[in-house]
C-alpha cells in the first residue's frame, strides 16, 4: 500500500517498489542476511524471460497493469512532493546545501530556514524518495538539521518564530551559525549514521569560519543524534518498525572481509581513481549545463515547474520498469534456499519477469530501496551475481536519471544518486580488470562510489570517515583516501565542485578564502570610485535627508561624519538601515540641532526593537513639520566600524572581510587635513565578488586569462 | 644486548626490559597471538614467591645482579638523552606540541625547528623511551615531523637551513605554517598508525588558522605516511625488523568483539566519565605544581637538569623493579600452552619472580614496551588475567611516574603515559564495577583510557578517531563519544588543558581564539596610552633619528608619517626594524632631504636581503658625517597597514589581531585635524595578552573576578 511505502521511506530513504508477482502466491518476508554466501557457480544457464515455462493466462496484460500501478504511485506522490515545493516552499526544493553553505559564509537567502520549509521538506523528501526518483534523502536531511537549528535559534521569516524566552541566548549571527553548523552536521550523520563523518562533513564542506569550540559542539550534536538513533534501533530490534534499523549503525557492513592488496593492486586502484574523477567532473559539467536549461524552464511559472518534476517521474518510471525487461534470467543458487528469488518489499533476488527459480539481476538493483541496492552492490564475495550487461545498463539508466532528476521542484539529494552511479561504476571496472586485480568486486564498488563522490564535490577527509563509518572496514582506510586524493585531484583539474557551480548558478555572492590574484593590482580606492558616492550622514540630520536617504538607496549601512570644531573632522561611525527605520518609526525626533543623552536614547529603543530587521521605510508616513525636525544618530551609531585605507588592495581587503565577517568596510583617506572629507567609501559583500569587480573593470578580466 | 633495546625502542616505542631469567634457558620467541583466549578460569591458586620450588642457589644475588644490570642500562641510556638535550638543544626537551602550537599562533620560539633539534630529538627520544621512562614517543614524533617540516621550508636558525632552490616556494609564513601543521599531524599518524586522527589531532589541537586547503593537505601527507608505514609492515612480515610492525596498521585491535551494551550500562559509563574528567584535572593541577619545582630546578644549570632526569630515572627503575615482589604469583591455564610464562622479549606472561608454570601479572604489566603494556591491558575476555591489587599497584606506579617523568630534559611525550594511567584506571573501575556491568574488562581499559586522555588534553573528535583508529571498533564509537565529551566537561569546570598550562608557565604570548569579557570596556586608545609613547619616523628621515630610534627601543615595527603639503597629514605606513637595519648597513643615504624613485630602490635591495632578519643594530658602524645625513624610508615603508581607530575595544581589536594573523596594528585618532598626529600608537601581539593588559589595568583583574 501506498502508506507502507512511505513508511518504508521515512525510514530507509530509497525507492521501494513492489511488483505485483505474476501468478504467484502471499509475499513472505525473507530472511535476514548480513553477507552473501561467498561460493557461487560462475557459470550458470540464462534464461530468456520468453523460454519461461509461465502457468499464468497473458501475462503481458499483467505486466501493463504493473506498470499503470507502479507509474500511477510514482506520479502521484511525486506529484504531492512537487506541489507543495511549488506552492508553499519554492525554496525547499533542491538539496539545501548549497544555500547553507552561503550562509554560513555570511549570504542569508530569505525564506530558506523557516517552518514552512521545514515541513515541505520533510514531507516533500518522503514523496519523492518514494516515488522511485534517482535522489538520496541526505541533502533533505541536512537543511532539515538546519531549519530546526534556525528555529530553534529564533530566526527564519517573522511570522514563524519560536518566540521562547530561554531561546533569547542564541539570538545573534554567531550563535545561530553554529548552532546551523550544529544541524547540518547532525544531518549527515543521521543519513549515513556517521557521526565522525558528520562532524567532519560540516568542518570541511559547510562552514566558513571554524574555531575549536565549534568542533566540540557539532560532535556533541551528533553524538546526541548517534544515541537517539542507536535507541530507536534497540527498539525497533524486533522489526516492528518497518525496515528502519536494518543494517544496525553500520549501513553498509562489509567489516568481516579480509583485505588484501599489494603493490600489484596500485594501478587499478589508481585507474578507478583517475577514471573516477574524470567521471565527476564530467558529471559536473553536464549537470551544470542540464541545470541551467532547466533554470529557463522554471522560470515560466509554477505550471512549468511541475510539468517538469512529473516528466521527469514519467521518465524514471519508464526507465526503472522497461529496462529489466532487457537481460535474461539467471537461476537461483541452490545454495541460498528460500531467499531466492525474493517476494516481500526487501531482499537480494527480484523475480520479476523471470520464471520460479530465477531472479533478474538488473530488477534486483533497480526495484530496490536506493539502500539496499547499495548494499547489494557493496556486497563482498559476489563477483557472480551481477552480470556486465545489467551493470551497464544500471549504470546507464543512472547517469541518465541521476543527470535529469537533479534539478526538478522536489527536495532532493545528491549523495545516494552519487554512490550507486559510483558504485556501478566500480563493479564494471572491477569486471573488466578482473584478470589483473585479486581485490574483491564488492570492495571495487566502495572504491567506485568514493572516487565518483570525490571527483564531484571534492571532499577529502569527510568523505573518507564517512566511507569508513559506512563500511566497518578500517583495513580499507589507506587505499580509500589513495583514490579520493587522486580523484580530487583529476576533477580539481577541470572544474570547480558541484557545490560551488551551484552556488555560482544561483547567484549567491559566496566569499572565497583566496582573493583571486588580480585583486592585487586594484585598490579599494579606485573600487569606491567606481561605485556610487557612499552617502554619508552628519551625526544630527535633517529628517528629511535622512528618508530621502533611506528612500533614494537600498544600502543597508550608512556612515555617519561629524565635525566637532572647525577643521577637525571626525568618522562618527556606521548607522545601519534598519537601525533609522527604528528611529523614524518612533519619531524620535528633536525640533533643535543638539546631541541627546545616552539615558533619553535607552529608554526609547529596546535592544529587541533594533535587533528587529523587518520593516520597510515606504510605510512611514512623516509630516512636513517634522520633515523639518532633526535626528540624532549618536546614540544608533557604531563608533568602531571596520576601517581601511584608500590605497589597500583588494586583495587585501577582501582577507580581511572574510577573516572577521564583515558586513561593511568604510574607506578611509590616505591623507588628512580640513578639506578631505574622513570618509572615501563604504563596501559591502558584493562589491568584493570577484564576478561584480569585473564587471566594473573589465580590463582586469584580459589580465586575468594573460596570467 | 643495548643494541637489540635501542632497536626495539625505534619500533615500538615502549620500555623493554629483559629479566635475566632466574635458573632457566635459552629465551624463545612465543607464538604470535592477537587476541586472548575467551574462556579463562576465574578462581585461582595464588602462590607466593617465597613458597616457590627453587632449584636455583641463591636467588637472592641474582635478583640483586638483575637490578643492577637493568638500573644500570636504563641509567646509562637516560645519560645518554639527557646529555644531549642539556648540551645541544635544551628546546628539544618535553614533546614540544606547545611550542608548535604558538609557532601556528604566531609566536616563533627561537631555536625550536632546527636541525640540532631534530637530531637531538630523534636519538634522544630513543634513548629515553629504550631506558624505562614513563614517557611516549608520540609528542617528539609530533616535533620530529614538524622540524623536517621547517628544514623543507628553509626556517631554522640562519645556519642549518637547506638553500635548495625548489625550495623557495615555501619562504613565506603562511606556506611554512601549512608545512609544520602537517609535519605534526604526520608525526601523529606515523605514532599511532591513525591518518584521520592525525589531520583531526592537528585541526583540534595543534592549529590556529584553519582552511580546506591545509585540510586536505594534512590529509595527503598522513595518507603517505601510512602508506610508507604498511609498506614497511609487508617488508617487515617475516620478523626481520624486530618488533616493527606488530598489530599491523590497527595497534590496539578490539575490533572482533561484539560490542553490546544497552541502557543499563550508561551509569557505569558516566561514572566512568566523570571520574575521568575529575582524575584529568587533578592530573593537570599536580603536574603544574610538580613542573614550576621543575622549573626551578632545571634554572639551576646543567648539571642540575641532569641530576634530576639521572635521579627520576633512577626512581623508575627502583619501582618498576621492587614493586612486582609485592603481588603472589599466578599459576599459568594450560590453555595457553607455550605462551605461559613468556620468554623472550616480548609476550603476554612474565615469569620475574616466580615459579615454573606461574607468571607474574603486576610484572607483565611494568616489564613490557608501553604498547605491548596496553595491548595486554586492552585485551578483551581476559577478565580473570590481572588482579585488582595489581592493577592499583600498576595505576599508582604510573601516576607517581608519569608526574615526575615529564619536565625532566629529555624528550618526552604525554600520550602513552596518560593512555596506560587510563587504562589501568578503567580496568580497575571494571573490577569494581563488575556486579552492575556488563561490558568487557578490556573495553572498560579502553574507555578508560579515552577519558582521562580528555580529562587532561581535552581533545574531543581527534581522540574519538584516534581511539576508533586504535582498536578498530567502530560500534564503541557512540559509547566513546559520550564518555569523552563528559570527561571534558568535567574536566573543563577545573582547569584549562594540560598545553594551555604548558604554554602559561613556558610564557608563551599566545593568542586565545575568544576575547576575555572585560576586554569589551578598555579602548585602544587607553591601551595605547598606558604604553611608552610609540616611536613614529618621517618618511625622509635623518640616519641619527633613525639609529636612535633602533637603539632605543627594542620595537620590530616603527609607524611612518609624512605631511605633503601644511595642514595636510599622512599615515604613510609601517616599517620593520629588518628593513631599517638593511637600509643603514646598505649605507644607502641621501645627502639632501629628497624622495628617490621606485627604481633607485628596486636596484639598491633583493627580496631576499630584506627577508633577512639577522643582523643588530650595534653591529653598524655610522660616522659623524652619515649620522646627519637622510635616508629615505618611502620604498621600504608597508604602506597599507592594518588599521584601527582609537574608540575600538580591545575585545574587537584582537578579534581582528588573531583572524587576520597580524603583527602590528596601528591605531588611528578618532578626530583628524591639523593639530591631530595621524597616529596614536601602535599594538602588537605582546600588548593584547591578557596577562600583560592586566598588569597594566589591575581595576579589570578586579572587575574580573566578580564577574
């Protein structure tokens, strides 16, 4: 039934998919099995599904009605999924990692960490894992981590707010960074169940700033998530729980084989390597082409957006059914008794089309939850079990789906997709070198998936601790890290990661931590020249100059000049928009040019009140009077911005930005005397984006294609 | 013989000690054995030593020949450590990871990374590991790995360093920065075979600066160093190497136990982790109390460090020897055969004292290599193999030893100590324990160690992968976790960690990542005011102000001023005293007050002569008639500083010192006038310590405590 699928994927995250058996009896649950019997026939009879020896009357008719139902589910809930992305939560769709990233280097994409997004994103996550479509479940899982962080720490849109007093400690951007940081690494962890890998995800792909303190908190977050996970498996030991907890907290357990290599296996572990990571950044390169026409198409409106997400499931549905139909039957080792071929929901042997006493192979990978049929690739000591052609093909149809499903309106992860291509990937390898490799297939498959990870998104350290939490198998950990390097390195050599293009698509101003190397012939000087003159206010101001400031730029700080006596200037500091807005709105304002007090400005503005961002200055209504009247912005002003000479360079300027997470940078004068004024310019984020400064100056584009 | 001891000592790191045998044969070598047998028998004959059938005559000569030849070896090996630290290279005393540390912060120790360093370092810790000192080879492999890191670089002293000229790319800070940190997380790896817990050890412990560069980075330099290990090991199989490569790449392996333990457990487990976290502390309180009599001791000139490292070894072979008479002999299981009592160099059951067919467990433990100490405390389902006044004995041996083993001058690590301490105390506690719980003894050992290592260290991710690294048992992963993060809690609400009181009492200014609470309430300014005035230069200056100002202050920094036209003032920038000294010893003077062009300079100074940084002041020799001439400091001048203006707090001001990794910070006035200096003084890393602004400001010390 449909609800036992969800179910099912709530807690497996893999496309489960039931066949209506042709003229077969009750399904029976098999039994469980942790490893394959390691002795197979190699050479065994196959059968063409048409020489099956069928009791049952037309079964092509049958086979159709299979198809209508299992299409029929998938649209359906993809459907659901793609509804709600459309509709209440735009931003949900995708993985979500990309914009955490962002965040955590100081971009906040509205709308992306609130309640709505949370809900859509659970509930969208468990339709489209269902529903059959090539995506993992571990990016949802994340910004899932990371909205509840959010929550917790009071942000996200106005409206949705936990407005808890206790929570009131968290409620300043480095707190609630870490406490993001916190659940996106308690994310990772609860996909793969690998808390050192969480931890480590976070540090090396997340987070931009990093500090000892944060370490302990993101590993204590996920030693929390490792306990509750490691009670709900004691309690659902019994099976009462679906297929949650299979695999205890080790997902993929291939521990108990011996490993083996030698000198001799250097050169296919560095063919799957090199090969692996040409793979990823080809990968990478059509995804961001696929990405970018599906872009075009999103854009026309939420009809496009859903006709697409359903085009795609269409596709899959056709694909996942059709293509089994294309390799013969092979028969059941005798050996495995009653567990092959399989009938209930999990298991290793799917019948499908074949006859009593034969599995297809290829049905067996493809109408699998996405776990177990890593697991049945990962699977040691079964070098016979998959035939070449199933493998190309499985490989094939996943590149295929892996490619298109991507970018539809549903949440979605990159990291299952990623793996079962990779592990494919790894097994065909491991079939073509056969001669020259003694390694076993199945570990050929892990060596598979990890380089075609490392060659996408380039991860090194946290990949290799999750593989080693995924698999158990410690002896495996040098030749791992061998292949993530030399895959991390071939794809360093084409493109940027899949992570960075996608930001670079989405158009979000991430701050490197290098400044490219051009930045060192320009000065934030003749920067600020380039832009807008920055406008400045004096320390008391017109009401009027300050909503025509307000009104006139969208600039979210202002600097704030006085001029204590004749021929001493002064850099009072920075005011921020939102900060005026507050003072507007209050009317606080003086009919006489003089400075307050600090008590008058204390009573009048809780710190709450200026923390508050929303609020535009275009709902003001001000009379002409006290259009007339004067403001003091001593009291709302930063007196210790930070602060760089004219002739820095940006280079510079840009580390310094990044270092310290700045929001503003005024400029200040090389030289100081009674004309000058104290202040050159103001910078915020996107002025330091290397895309925007070359806009500005293109010359320094040629310089940089020369160097 | 020594030789074979120093050999072992290179291996395996651990206190050999071959008894001469009392009445008996040739030594054998026993089989190898990784795990004990399960099933021992629980109860007991204990025999005495004084009731054992001797047939030797008197024993008593002979135990009193064994002493002398066992003190007299350990002796003559400590000499040999301690002479060479005294005479060569004091800095290569201790394990030197808090030197790293503040080297990554920032401070340079002078004479730290050399190539005396090196050596001394290398036969040094030999020595001192090979002579029966409670004390690991882990820190000096740290030190060890980030000295070659320092000679690739070309850093050291102006002497030692390598001119190689590929090697230039590193001559810059922040590549050699990069280089040590992976030289220690290498030095990690190679000590305790675990790649990942090296990378996290150095991303925890060991640096300042983080960035996903140095992540994979360190990640390719541990990922080498493991594969030169395993092929060392596979060379090494057949035994030729002595005791290399024992346990293969995992050293403690604990991996094949099922590890099952259910909510009942947690009580034992927190206690566990609490009194971990309490005995860490304590262990840190003590050992900072031992080290200042230490340090005193050690002022007193060589022959005092030597007397003292002479006399603490003298006390480690008293106790390691006596001590094993205090406990009866235990008869050996038939079970095991040959392998009891054992024979040769290593092995699991040491006769000492006792009769045929017994062996002695106390000297098992104390009359082994520390690793081969912690294999046999590790091993699992070996409940009944240690008595528990054994292991109280071991435990209080080991607590005395490992307190005043470590500030004497030789080199020294306080991993292995702290690891054996630790697992004696868990082994314990599990003997007490025994009625409630029901996890494996060894286990226990194993938690054991892990939290007192974070009661002490309170490292918390790098000890969980180190650990899981160790005993290869990913299902302790959660357990672990969970009693690690307690142990530091609890540890933390005592004292800071054992490095950071390294670093206090060494004087090292190091940078904390956090601002002290009272930083928020004193300015720069005032800061700035409280220290003797800054020494600020004009751009064309006269060589008698200049050499002056060199003389006069000790200052590496000197701000430069000009004023292009009247009422118009210039911070022109910064200059270091380096480039001063070069200009003068260059004699590149001006007899009139005029700027020189670009290329005037560019001819005069090569980078690597300003890089220089030997050379003094009192060297140069200036007559009269240069002294008043002028030299023009435009071209040498840093002229884009970082800034900060006067009202900035200090909290702020070390936020950016530490993020951006400064040297000096000028500091500006807040109002610019023609009567103004464009310059209030200048800060360095000396005047941000907090220590040293206390001194300054006693009210904040006060202000301090009642917060």
């Amino acid at each position: 039934s449909v609800q036992a699928r969800l179910e099912e994927a709530i807690e497996r995250g893999g496309a489960a998919v039931h066949l209506p058996q042709v003229g077969h009896g009750v399904p029976r649950r098999p039994p469980h099995r942790r490893h394959r019997v390691a002795h197979q026939p190699r050479h065994r009879e196959h059968l063409r599904p048409q020489d099956a020896p069928h009791g049952a009357a037309r079964p092509q008719e049958k086979y159709w009605a299979g198809f209508l139902y299992f299409a029929g589910v998938n649209f359906g809930l993809t459907f659901i999924a793609a509804m709600l992305c459309v509709v209440f939560a735009p931003t949900a769709a995708g993985p979500g990692i990309p914009e955490i990233k962002a965040y955590l280097n100081g971009v906040d994409t509205p709308n992306m960490f609130g309640a709505p997004q949370l809900i859509v994103k659970i509930i969208g996550s468990i339709c489209a894992v269902s529903s059959g479509l090539d995506l993992g479940k571990e990016g949802p899982l994340v910004h899932i981590g990371a909205c509840l962080a959010n929550l917790l720490s009071q942000g996200g849109s106005g409206r949705h707010r936990l407005r808890l007093r206790w929570l009131r400690y968290f409620d300043n951007d480095r707190d609630r960074r870490d406490l993001i940081t916190c659940g996106a690494s308690s994310g990772v962890c609860a996909a793969f169940r690998a808390p050192v890998g969480g931890v480590l995800f976070a540090l090396e792909e997340v987070a931009t700033w990093w500090r000892s303190a944060l370490l302990w908190r993101t590993f204590f977050s996920t030693a929390t998530v490792v306990v509750v996970l490691r009670g709900f498996i004691e309690v659902c030991r019994n099976g009462r729980c679906g297929l949650f907890g299979e695999g205890g907290l080790i997902l993929f357990d291939v521990g108990d084989v011996a490993v083996r290599y030698h000198a001799g296996d250097l050169l296919p572990v560095t063919i799957v390597g090199v090969l692996g990571g040409v793979l990823g950044a080809l990968y990478n390169h059509v995804l961001h082409k696929v990405l970018r026409v599906y872009n075009l198409i999103n854009e026309k409106g939420r009809a496009a957006k859903l006709a697409l997400a359903l085009a795609v499931c269409a596709l899959t549905s056709a694909l996942l059914y059709v293509t089994p139909f294309a390799v013969p039957c092979t028969p059941c080792d005798p050996a495995f008794g009653g567990a092959c071929p399989t009938l209930g929901k999990s298991g290793n042997f799917k019948r499908f089309n074949c006859p009593e006493g034969h599995y297809n192979d290829l049905a067996t990978l493809l109408h699998a939850t996405n776990v177990d049929a890593t697991r049945n690739i990962f699977s040691t000591g079964t070098a016979g079990e998959f035939r070449l052609d199933s493998l190309l093909i499985f490989f094939a149809v996943y590149c295929v789906l892996g490619l298109f499903t991507f970018g539809i309106a549903v949440p979605s992860g990159l990291f299952l997709p990623i793996i079962l291509m990779g592990s494919a990937y790894g097994r065909v390898t491991a079939l073509v070198l056969s001669r020259f490799a003694r390694i076993d297939h199945g570990l050929y498959a892990v060596l598979g998936a990890a380089a075609l990870m490392s060659g996408s998104m380039r991860m090194t350290v946290s990949l290799v601790v999750i593989f080693l939490e995924l698999t158990n198998n410690l002896l495996l950990l040098p030749i791992t890290m061998f292949v993530l390097l030399i895959a991390k390195t071939v794809g360093d050599a084409f493109n940027p990661s899949i992570y960075e293009i996608i930001l670079d698509l989405k158009g979000l101003p991430f701050l490197e931590a290098k400044p490219e190397p051009w930045m060192k012939d320009l000065t934030v000087g003749e920067l600020a020249a380039a832009k807008p003159r920055a406008v400045a206010l004096q320390v008391v101001e017109r009401v009027s100059t300050v909503v025509e400031a307000l009104r006139a730029t969208r600039h979210n700080g202002f600097p704030v000049l006085d001029r204590p006596r004749p021929g001493v200037s002064e850099l009072h500091g920075l005011v921020l928009r939102s900060h005026l807005v507050a003072a507007l709105r209050k009317r606080w304002f003086l009919p006489e040019r003089r400075r307050t007090e600090e008590w008058e400005a204390r009573e009048m503005f809780s710190s709450a009140e200026l923390a508050d961002k929303c609020g535009g200055v275009d709902e003001l209504e001000i009379s002409p009077e006290e259009m007339g009247m004067y403001v003091d912005l001593h009291p709302l002003t930063n007196t210790t911005p930070y602060t760089v000479v004219e002739t820095m360079s940006v280079a510079k300027a840009v580390v310094l930005f990044r270092s310290v997470a700045l929001r503003h940078m005024l400029i200040m004068p090389k030289f100081q005397g009674p004309e000058i004024s104290p202040i050159v310019g103001i910078l915020t984020r996107q002025d330091l984006i290397a895309h925007n400064i070359l806009g500005a100056f293109p010359h320094l584009a040629s310089k940089r294609k020369t160097h």
